[in-house]
C-alpha cells in the first residue's frame, strides 16, 4: 500500500465495488469475506498458502462457513488459537493486525 491505512478506513472501504488499492492478497482476501463473497475471498487467500497472513484469513473462512475441522487445520498452520469471538469481532481484529504489520 501507498500508505498505511488504518483499521476504519479499510472497514469504511468495503461500501466500495472493489478493494482499495495495494492491498497483499490476505487483506484482498479478507476485504471480500467483509462483503460476503465467501468464494471470492477464498479464492484470494489459497493463492499463498503458507504464508501465516493468509493462512490466518483462511481459517476465518472456514470458521465463518461451519467446517470448524477445516478452519481448526488453518489456525495450526497460521501459528494461532483457534478463535472463539464472534466472527465479526475476529474480522476485525485480524484486519487491524494485518494493517499494523510492515
């Protein structure tokens, strides 16, 4: 990204038709899942498996459709705890992490 945007902004972001501009495919990935487009975000974030930024989406994803063995694999491999918040509060909480790393 050009510049560092900040965790509102980039919720505020999602009345747009597309995602801002610069973003990596994890925040793409989970740009689309704030939408609704389940599939689209999916298919955004198995582009880099492995990389603990979209694997961590990738378990909210899996999480958000019910397959919680699926999702449960994905937070292994992201290196976290399974989540327990709601899935809003989660979405939320991994964008402002994701904004937050270099």
């Amino acid at each position: 990204m050009s510049r560092m945007m900040k965790a509102d902004e980039y919720e505020a972001s999602l009345v747009e038709a597309v995602p801002p501009e610069g973003l990596d495919l994890a925040l793409t990935g989970l740009w689309w899942a704030g939408k609704g487009e389940w599939d689209r975000a999916h298919g955004f974030v198995q582009r880099d498996e492995g990389n603990p930024r979209c694997d961590i989406v990738h378990a909210l994803l899996h999480r958000q459709e019910g397959d919680l063995g699926n999702a449960a694999y994905w937070y292994r491999r992201a290196g976290e705890p399974v989540a327990k918040e709601p899935i809003l509060e989660e979405w939320k909480a991994i964008a402002a992490r994701l904004l937050a790393e270099p």
